[in-house]
C-alpha cells in the first residue's frame, strides 16, 4: 500500500504559497480573504476558526464577518457588494449552509467570479466545464493536486465517482474529464439511482469516493492496484473517544489497504487539501489583479 499523504502535500503547497503570498505583499497587494459565517452553526464556526488561522500562518490578510442568524438575504447581498468592490479583498468566501430563510443560489451568484475563490459561482463552474481559466473549486482541485504528485495515471484511466454533488461529484468529474493533464479519464459517476454499484466500481482504475457514507466502497468492490480516494467525513459513535466519535471516510480503509495501490487516509487525505486549495486561489486571485495592475 502506498498512502497517499494529504497533509504532507498541504504543507509542501503552503510553503510555495507563503512566499508568493510575501512577494506579492512586498509590491502593495497582500492577498486577501472574506470570510463570512451567518448563525453560530458549530461545525461551520470551527471550519471558519481553521480558514482563518491558515491565513494568519500564510501571512494572507482575513477579514472574519460574522452575523446572526437573523441576518436577512438582502443584509447579506449589501455585504456582498462591498466586499466586491473592496480593494484589500480578493477571496470572498459565505460558509455554507446558510439558514434556510436565505436563498444560496443567489448570494453565490452575487459573489463577483473573479473573487469567487471557492469556485461556487455559475460562471466560475461554467468555465471550469469549458476547460477555461477560471477558480476551481478547492476539494476536486486538491484531488487533482494528490493525483498529480504521486504521479498517478489518470490519462486513459477509468475513473468511478460516487456521489454527483456540485461540490465533490460532479466538479472531480469534470475536470477529469478535461483533455488536459491531470485528466483525459473515462469517467462513471454513480449516485442512489445506480443500478449495480459494483459493477462500476470493480473494473476502475480510480475510485473517488464521496458519498457522505461510511463502507460505501469495500474490498470486495474493487479490483486489485485500484487508486482509492476518499473524500468522506463521517462521525461513528466511539466510545472510547474523549469526543464520543472518530472519524472515517467512505472506503473501508483497513479492508482495503492492501489491495489498493494508493489510498488516502481519512482523516489526513483530501481533508488538509481543501483549505490550501482555498488559499491558493486567494493567492491567484491577488497575482491576477497585480498582474493588471502592473
Ligand atoms: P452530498 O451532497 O450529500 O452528496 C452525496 C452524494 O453521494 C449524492 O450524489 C448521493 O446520491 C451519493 N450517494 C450517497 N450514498 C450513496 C450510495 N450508497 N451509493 C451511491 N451513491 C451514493 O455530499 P458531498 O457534499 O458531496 O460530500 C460527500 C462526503 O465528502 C461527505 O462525507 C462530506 O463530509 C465529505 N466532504 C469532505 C470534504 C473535505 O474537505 N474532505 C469536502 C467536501 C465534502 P444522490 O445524488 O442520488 O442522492
């Protein structure tokens, strides 16, 4: 088995950011992240907390907004348009979920895409289906980047995606899809409707799993040599846990780790490249708007 390191390459990608996030500072533009949190969601205020310490440790400028939940859907779409044309801003960032008197779609598509760092924004994913330049959205841009540094294979691979949501599914998809490098793939994506699970899964080169539910992939799954990347976050009640949880991805990894040819750990895979994916794009997003200010 050969494990593929997500925190390794975070960090190994973080130092390369750190000093172009310094370089740019030296000439006026400090790369710049708007993070905005509506309510007092736990999970969302701790993925907050990290988004904002990454900046600080990368010497990127992280302005924290945080609103009651009360805040009404034109509050937050006023915040929005002056975060758009804010000068020391090149990353907005609107933790997802909103609450439910809020209209996502619509805050998402008030985001300016050359700010959209999260690569939520229509034109953003219609870009990225286009093969064009644009921000793509950071956990299938941190797949990618494993991928790429194990030198994986993915020219010709057959790939199988579980899970087809905007965020994970259909995005990795997608750029695998690209007649580019990483990419030009044969993909499958599978979802609740699929009729036979395995029958996909047993004859692909790579499975991406992302179906939000533990032992959706298993042993018996897969064939030998496969490439197993698991994008699943999962709580299961663990008593001997301080937390009374632990957390476990998608694939069985025990079942799995020999027979794979590379896995991600759950936690310690895609997880730590996410917000280095995030990061990336402010920094992009800054060079951009040097490079015209130039
Ligand atoms: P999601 O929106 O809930 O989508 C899950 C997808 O998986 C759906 O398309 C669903 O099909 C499909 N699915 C569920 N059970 C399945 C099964 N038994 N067989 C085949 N397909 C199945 O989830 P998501 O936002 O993409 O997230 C997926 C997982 O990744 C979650 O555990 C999430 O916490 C994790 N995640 C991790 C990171 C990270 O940074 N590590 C980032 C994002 C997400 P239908 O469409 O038919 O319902």
């Amino acid at each position: 088995m050969n494990l593929i390191d997500g925190k390794a390459t975070a960090a190994r990608i973080r130092e390369e950011l750190k000093e172009k996030a310094a370089l740019l500072t030296a000439k006026g533009v400090q790369p710049g992240l708007a993070v905005v949190l509506i309510g007092d969601d736990p999970a969302s205020r701790s993925y907050v907390t990290a988004k904002e310490r990454a900046c600080d440790e990368m010497g990127l400028y992280s302005r924290d907004i945080r609103k009651p939940a009360e805040t009404t859907e034109e509050e937050l779409l006023s915040l929005i348009d002056e975060l758009n044309s804010d000068d020391a801003i090149h990353g907005i960032l609107i933790q997802l979920p909103l609450p439910s008197h809020i209209d996502s779609d619509r805050v998402i598509e008030r985001i300016i895409p050359t700010k959209d760092v999260d690569g939520f924004h229509p034109v953003s994913v219609g870009k990225m289906m286009l093969g064009q330049e644009t921000f793509l959205p950071c956990t299938p841009h941190g797949i990618i980047k494993l991928l790429e540094e194990k030198n994986i294979e993915t020219s010709g691979a057959e790939v199988v995606v579980v899970g087809r949501s905007n965020i994970v599914g259909k995005p990795i998809a997608n750029m695998l899809l690209q007649k580019c490098h990483p990419g030009n793939s044969t993909v499958t994506i599978c979802h609740t409707g699929t009729k036979d699970l395995i029958s996909h899964t047993k004859r692909a080169d790579i499975i991406i799993a992302a179906a939000g539910r533990p032992d959706t992939i298993t042993a018996d799954m897969v064939k030998e040599g496969a490439v197993i990347i698991d994008v699943g976050v999962n709580r299961v009640p663990d008593d001997t846990k301080k937390r009374g949880y632990r957390l476990v991805g998608d694939v069985d990894f025990e079942g799995l780790k020999e027979k794979a040819s590379y896995i991600t750990p759950v936690p310690g895979g895609v997880g730590p490249m996410t917000i280095t994916m995030l990061l990336y794009n402010t920094v992009l997003s800054a060079e951009r708007r040097s490079n015209n200010a130039l």
